[in-house]
C-alpha cells in the first residue's frame, strides 16, 4: 500500500469459497456536521484482511485510519474496524455544495467487498420562518387553521405548537390536530382556545419559535326573551307599560358584536279610574203623617259608584217626628210664602256680589294704566316702613301697604332709574294693552352683593355645606325677595332664574348656584346609563318657592324619543339619586318639568337641590356630543414637543375647565374645536397623526394609534380625557409644524384636523373659544329680566284669562314655539306667567324685545273687542 493507495482489487481466486468474501458487521450511517464539531464514519467487517476508506471516489489516506483488529468468538475468523474522522472543512473546501460520501472497502483472501455510502452533511437551521401564524379574530364554533411553514434546514426541522407556552398535544385534545404540512387546526373554536399559539420548529441544530399570533374567540351577543309587559305606570287614567329583554342570550364576549335593536318597548295604557259614589242632596220632608213622623230621602247618584268605586256610606232614609204645630193642619199657601221669599234674598246676594266684583275689576285696571308706579310697589320686600315715600302731589301713583313681616329685615341697597335702551320692550298702541303714557318709567335694582367670605361663613354652619365645593370660582350666591332675580355661572351656560312672585312676599332668601366637578360628587350609573349634563345644586334645599324657578343648564346629547330614554335625576336628603321626571312621559309631578333644548336644558322646579341630567341608550344609533380640542405649549425651548388632543363632554362648563387647566400648563389652542357624534356602539376612539414631514419632525409614539376605551368616553364621569403625541424635531431651528391629526371611533365616522403653526411665535391663549359673558353672577329685581315688571303683568291679566277666538295664552306659545308644552303651562296658576319665565331663561341677556313684542301684538289683533278697555 501507498500513500494513495490504487484501486488495484485482486480477483478472487479460482476456485475459492464465497463464504470466505469479507462481509460487513457494521456499515457506516448518514451523520450531519453540527457547527464545526468533526463527525466520525465506521465499518467492521469478516474475515478481512484491510480496508479502507473512499469518499467522494477518492481513497482516504491510510495515515487517516484508526484500525482495531479482534477474532469472532463464534466463527473463529478475523474481524477489523476501521474509523475516519470528517471536518467541516473537508466536506465545504473539497465539495462545496455537491453531496459528500464515503463507503468502505474490505479485503480478504477471496475478494473484495463495498459497504453502502455514507452521506456527511452539514447541518442548519435557518432563522426566518417561510410563513408564520397571524392573529385572528373569529367566532365561537368557527374552524381555525393556523399556518406555519418551518424555516430551511438540514435535517428538515420538526414542528410543534405551544399555547400559552404549554404544549398543544393532538393525542389528548381531539378539538386539535396538526397537517403534514404543520398548520395547526382547531375544529370547533372554544373560549378556552383565546390563547396566544406559537408555532416551534427545532432540529439538531438549533429551536427557532415564530411570533405568537394571539385568537380571540368572540361571542355575539344575542337577545334573551322579552319579559312580560309590566303593569300600567298609572292607576287612574292613561299611562304606559313597557317591557324588556337584555343582550344576555348569549352576553357578548371577547369583542363580540352587541345585540341590534331596542332593549325596552314602550306602549300606552288606559286604566279606568274608580268612581266613588256620592249622595244626592235630600228630598224635602213628606208632609206629617197620622203618627206625627215625616221623612225625606237620597239616592247614591251624584256620581253613582262605577269602575270598582265605594259605595256611599249612610241611610238613604231619614225619619223624625212632626213637632205638634206641624201635627196640625197648616193655612193653605203657608209653604208657597216661604219659598218665595227664599228665593228673593238669594237673588239679592247675587247682585251685590257681582256689583263688588265689578269694582274691584275696575280699580285693578285703573291702577295697572297709571302712567308712574310707585317705587314701593317694587321694592317693598326690600325697604322698612319707616322710609317709605310719600308723593301725595300725584294722585295717580299706584301704591301697597308694607308688609309689617318685613319690619326687621332690611337691605341696604339702591334704587336708581333704569334708563330706555335699544332693548326696551315696545308695544304698539293696540287692543291687548293700553298704552303707559309718554312719561314711562322702569325700575332698576342693584345686585345685593355680599361678601364671598361672609356667605361661606355662614353657609358653613349648615348641614349641606358638606357636599358644596370650596372656593366661590363655579359658585353664585346673592339675596332675593318676592321681585325675584337671577344667578349665572359666568362662562358655563349654567343659570337660576327665579321669577317675580316665587319667593312669598315678607321673605328674603339667602340663594346659592354651584357647580360640582365629578371627582366632588358620586353619582352612581347603571348599565349603559351616561351623565349627559353637569351636575349642579341651587339651594339651600327645603326653601318654600310659590312659583317654579328655571335652573339652565348644557348638555351633550343627541336626543330622539327612539334612541334615548332621558331621565332628570334629584339627590335627596339621604344623599341618594332618584328619577323625579322622565323625558317625553307624562309627569308623575308638579313639582318638576324640564324643556330641553339642542345645546341645553330648562327645568322647571318648585324644590331647590342638586340636579343631573342621565340618559339611558335604547339602541346603537344613540349618540353623545364630543367637543374635540387641540392644546400645544406656546414655546418649545427642547426639540421635544408635545399636542394634547382632549375629548370633551360638548358642554361649555367642561370646557372652561381645561381652559383654566391649559392657562397653567402654558398651553395654546390649535385650531378651531371639532364637534363629533360618539355612539353607543362599544367601540373604542382612536386617535393617530399623520402628514407629518420626516424631514424635520419624528413621532415618539411606538404604536401607529392611540386609543380611549369606550366606556371611559361613555359614562362621561371622567371629564378631562386626552391623549398626548410626543414629536421631536430633528433640529432647533424647525419652527414650523404641519400635520393632521385623525380621530375617530373605531367602525364608526372621524374627524381630521389639520394643524400648521409657529412654534416660535409667541401666541396669545385663544380667548375666544368661550367669550366672557357680561355682568354680575347676581342680579336681584328688574333688572334680571328683559321685560319691565308693569308690562309683564299687563301681559299676564290680558292672557291668562281664555279668549273666545284662541287669543290668549295658548296663541301667545304657539307663535314662541312653545305649543309642546302647553298641557304643562295649562297646569299653573298663570300659564303667561310660565312662558314668559320660560323667555327669560332662554333669552337672557340677549333676547330680541322687539320680537316678542311682534308676537304679544298679533296675539292681541286676532280678536279686536277681546281687549278693548271697559269703561268703568
């Protein structure tokens, strides 16, 4: 033998036995080369005599050989083993990428023989998956097929799948099994199987695991059956019944859709009210009768019971005895003379009834066309009878006595002339009203400001103190009498109005308006119920009002009598929230009624107290308010910037909220504020920015959105939500920024805002978002109202009364577009009085005095003798 041995192979020889041809005990098997680990090759054979090793038809070089020589213990005969040993190196440098092989050559006295070839690969697993699992979205009972194709390697790579990092064993789990091509199949999609699945390819190499793809299996949610109708909401008359059905057949889960259509159904009742009966007046006695008794009688007729009503109680027969002059025949005629003299006395009390009723119309009339009032008619809640005036030069001058109640409460206030401006109400000369003369006058009262101090002082040492907020910034406060007023939160839309005649005359009322922020009050909500107003107390609570006050106040809702059930909500004294009225119902009270409006509400109440307007949605179609604004800080000195986007509740109180909170951070308005319609679909709001020059600008934020759950938006318990986009610009001289900034609810409509502005530049805040109302927090008497008092009640004795053509009160809402509520105006005392408190509140400071004016004019025209003036 050589170095490189030949491939010279003696024939066997002639005549030899086969048995005697070396055959293999071992052969040499496929190995793979792990990084650079050299891998070792064997052959054993008998009888043999040498071998060798040839790879690739190549002999391997001798020195290369490990040689073992035994006996076989059976047979007798010679065994040899031979190793070699392969690098990675030989297999890349000699072969590159062809395949390496090695086989052995045994020799013996008869011949040769070859082993089978050995192929040495070296082995790898590559990193990248051909096709890896996504996430998905799917619905219960639905079929997953989660893909997965391992990445390249020798040997090919074996696949499992792990969930949750547990793994998935087809064997105990017959829902699953994995495909020869190794996607992993789920049959019927369970709630168990939410789960994050990776799928996991090793061989001898390494293990490499491809990113999870996260399954959310969803539940749509689906109706339960409808309850039963529930009993009529009244027990006298028409009301309303309605029935229910939740989203709980299933209850949506995992982001599964929400049941379409309405969970309450609502229909009309009539229950028929129980009749009690009554007695008919008595019959006249009988005449007396041979045993000196006579009788009289009844009849349960006036009404006779019906619908379930009592019985009258009491005989229907009453007997007495006959004294003895009526035992006696009495003259013919006797009963015909009493009678008629009965009868004439009756006739003249009648007339001087209405002789008394007559003058007193005609004194009252008078009065009210007297060309000056006296001062005192107004202000005598006000002034002690001490220094009361006196015009006795006038005869014409209307005046009232003092109330002596009043005699130990005075106020130090003034009285100056209210001069007659553009905004004077001006009525022409018609048949409604008689005109006041050329030397009319109005009144005017100061506003009886107190101390703030003074009045938290004293409001200190009340029970209720407790749930008011501290500090006099969402707080006015001011002193009233029978004249009446008003308190306004400046810059909030929030406002009481009481009118002339609440407050009883002799009374003088210390009274409050507050704001409350969320965080001060806890009013709990149930369900998809959502707080649609703010939350505001007028006090103090008990007062005694003879007429109802007007509390003003925004909201953020969309309202539809089919999308929304609305509810104004009252805390009592025990400090828990109850329904006092529901929207668009009959009003189980006169205590409360509320008229709302697109942007606010007037309720009417006859009980001071703290007060919430709550909305509950009756399908995905309802829809809330948001007022969409942009703050950025009005100097950058880093190359870090910041733009908060904040979602508001539309209502101004919210809004001067983070004004006053933006004023301190620093921060300037971007942009006019966007209005967008938040539904009831419980879906999240996104909010992303795009457009923005990567030039000079990078965004800071990981995600490609940001996001505010649902539910946060919806209750509207959390008032300042926002989120923040940090940007950085590349360099210190980029002063110029120009964006968009999208927001939007997921499967719903958004709104875009396209923001281009100097940061460089000094910005002044942006006032006018919310402009500064003008005048006092407290305005006390006349002039807290548009319309002059002796008008106003001019207005009131000429509408109140019906008219025989329509031309009264009810025409007078009509023109005002208030003819929706007249069943409510028709429950009080003064109906014109209602609707013109109700202009007040509406119209205040800026109402169109001329407009009214216009509609009490036509009013007055429809019938030209209802109100000419009677000559008295």
């Amino acid at each position: 033998t050589g170095a490189q041995q030949s491939a010279t192979v003696a024939n066997p020889a002639s005549g030899a036995s086969p048995d005697l041809l070396p055959h293999f005990q071992l052969e040499p098997d496929d190995v793979y080369i792990v990084k650079n680990k050299a891998v070792s090759l064997a052959c054993r054979a008998t009888p043999a005599t040498q071998i060798y090793f040839k790879c690739n038809g190549e002999w391997v070089h001798q020195g290369d050989h490990v040689t073992q020589h035994s006996t076989d213990r059976s047979t007798g005969l010679p065994v040899m083993e031979v190793r070699i040993e392969v690098t990675r190196q030989q297999v890349e440098k000699i072969f590159g990428l062809e395949e390496y092989w090695c086989q052995c050559v045994a020799w013996s006295s008869s011949g040769t023989t070859k082993s089978q070839k050995a192929f040495v690969r070296i082995a790898y697993l590559r990193k990248n998956f051909e096709q890896e699992p996504t996430a998905r979205e799917v619905s219960i009972e639905q079929g997953i097929v989660l893909p997965c194709r391992p990445p390249e390697g020798i040997p090919p790579a074996e696949v499992e799948w792990l969930r949750n990092e547990e793994l998935v064993d087809p064997a105990l789990d017959a829902n699953v099994y994995v495909t020869p091509e190794h996607s992993l199949v789920l049959r019927q999609a369970r709630l168990a199987d939410t789960a994050n699945y990776t799928c996991v390819a090793k061989n001898i190499v390494a293990r490499r695991r491809s990113a999870s793809a996260a399954i959310t299996v969803y539940v749509n949610g689906g109706w339960s059956t409808w309850t039963q109708w529930s009993g009529c909401s009244t027990s006298c008359g028409r009301g309303w019944q309605k029935r229910s059905r939740t989203c709980t057949n299933p209850t949506p889960l995992n982001g599964g859709a929400f049941c379409e259509g309405q969970n309450v159904q609502k229909t009309a009742c009539t229950t028929l009210c129980p009749v009690d009966g009554a007695w008919s007046e008595w019959s006249k006695w009988s005449e007396c009768g041979a045993e000196c008794t006579h009788w009289r009688s009844r009849e349960c007729s006036e009404p006779a019971p019906r619908n379930g009503g009592r019985d009258c109680h009491g005989p229907e027969l009453d007997t007495r005895n006959c004294t003895s002059e009526l035992c006696t025949h009495a003259a013919p005629g006797a009963e015909d003379v009493a009678l008629y003299v009965g009868l004439v006395a009756v006739a003249v009390c009648l007339v001087l009834l209405l002789l008394v009723g007559v003058l007193v119309y005609c004194r009252k009339k008078g009065g009210l066309d007297a060309d000056v009032a006296d001062s005192s008619i107004l202000t005598a809640g006000f002034q002690p009878v001490s220094i009361k005036p006196s015009k006795a030069d006038n005869p014409s001058l209307l005046t009232i006595q003092p109330d002596l109640s009043t005699t130990t409460m005075t106020y130090q206030g003034s009285l100056c002339p209210r001069q007659d401006g553009p905004a004077k109400l001006q009525l022409p000369n018609g048949h409604l009203l008689s005109p006041l003369g050329a030397g009319r006058h109005t009144l005017h009262h100061s506003s009886p400001a107190a101390e703030g101090a003074d009045f938290v002082a004293r409001l200190s040492t009340q029970s209720y103190f407790r749930s008011l907020p501290r500090g006099t910034n969402n707080m006015a406060y001011g002193t009233f009498n029978f004249l009446g007023g008003r308190l306004m939160i400046p810059n909030t839309g929030i406002s009481l109005l009481i009118p002339p005649d609440a407050i009883p005359r002799g009374k003088i009322y210390e009274v409050y308006l507050t704001l409350h922020k969320q965080e001060e009050v806890r009013l709990p909500l149930a369900g998809c119920q959502t707080l649609l107003s703010p939350i505001v107390s007028c006090g103090p609570p008990g007062v005694l009002l003879t007429r109802p006050a007007i509390l003003a106040m925004g909201h953020c809702v969309e309202a539809s009598a089919e999308n929304w059930s609305i509810r104004l909500k009252k805390q009592s004294c025990e400090g828990t929230w109850e329904d006092v009225l529901q929207l668009g119902a009959e009003p189980c009270t006169e205590l409360y009624y509320c008229q709302l409006e697109a942007q606010a509400c007037y309720v009417f109440t006859e009980q001071l107290g703290r007060f919430a307007l709550v909305g509950e949605s009756l399908s995905m179609a309802a829809s809330k308010r948001l007022k969409l604004v942009l703050f950025a800080p009005a100097a950058c000195p880093s190359l870090e910037y910041n733009i908060r986007v904040y979602c508001l509740s539309d209502t101004q109180d919210v809004l001067k909220e983070v004004i006053q909170l933006e004023k301190q951070l620093g921060g300037q308005l971007i942009g006019a504020p966007r209005v967008l319609h938040f539904k009831d679909s419980y879906h999240n709001l996104r909010l992303s920015i795009h457009d923005m020059p990567s030039s000079l600008w990078k965004s800071k934020l990981l995600a490609s959105y940001q996001e505010i759950p649902f539910y946060h938006i919806w209750s509207g318990l959390q008032p300042f939500l926002h989120c923040t986009f940090t940007l950085e610009r590349l360099s210190t001289s980029t002063c110029e920024l120009a964006c968009k900034i999208w927001v939007w609810q997921v499967e719903g409509d958004g709104q875009s805002f396209t923001v281009n502005f100097n940061i460089a530049k000094d910005t002044r805040f942006s006032d006018w978002l919310v402009p500064d109302e003008v005048g006092t927090p407290a305005l006390v008497g006349p002039s807290a109202f548009k319309i002059p008092f002796l008008i106003r009640q001019k207005i009131i004795s000429s509408l109140d009364p019906p008219g025989t053509r329509g031309a009264d009160w009810r025409t007078l809402a009509q023109k005002l577009n208030l003819d929706s509520h007249l069943s409510f105006f028709a429950s009080k005392a003064s109906p014109t009085a209602m609707i013109l408190n109700l202009w007040e509140a509406r119209h205040f400071p800026n109402g169109n005095l001329s407009q009214l004016a216009a509609a009490v004019a036509e009013v007055g025209k429809q019938d030209g003798a209802l109100f000419s003036e009677a000559e008295c």
